[in-house]
C-alpha cells in the first residue's frame, strides 16, 4: 500500500458509510485510486517542512485532501496542505 492503512481505512469509511468492514483487496484498490488521484498534486506542491518520505505526512495529506469540498484534485491537496500546516505541529 501507498499510504498507511489506518488513513485509508479512515479515508474510506468517511466515503463508503454503508460499507463498514472492508476487505484488504478492498483497501488496496481504494489506496491505488488515491495514489492515482493525489500522488502527483502532493509532488507537485510539495512543502518543504513537510517531509513526503515520511509515510504518516503523506497518508494524513491524502486523508484531508479526500475531506475537502473542492472538486479538482489540485485544490483539493492545496487545502490538504493549508490545513496540515495549520494544524500539525511544526519542528
């Protein structure tokens, strides 16, 4: 998997409400789609105080880009970042 299980799982229930226990090929077909989706926009708009080889920044950015309202995955990962920067704490 791309992302740490427990925010794709997260991530997952937040859109699937009605499917509560999904399978692992469940999971990882649901990571693959957000990898599609957000992997390059996260590259792309990289911050530097937020290190992407670290497997939690990457998972918990993909997690609240799913939450934003936006519609476009650029924005989406934007909002992602903004909110990351203004909640996390910074070293």
């Amino acid at each position: 998997m791309h992302y740490l299980r427990n925010w794709v799982l997260a991530a997952f229930r937040a859109e699937h409400e009605k499917q509560r226990s999904p399978t692992f090929q469940t999971l990882e077909a649901y990571d693959q789609t957000l990898f599609d989706e957000y992997d390059n926009q996260l590259q792309n708009q990289s911050d530097p105080m937020i290190p992407l080889s670290d497997p939690f920044n990457r998972s918990i950015l993909v997690y609240f880009a799913t939450r934003s309202l936006a519609t476009a995955p650029a924005t989406k990962v934007k909002h992602a970042y903004e909110f990351f920067r203004n909640t996390q704490p910074s070293p």
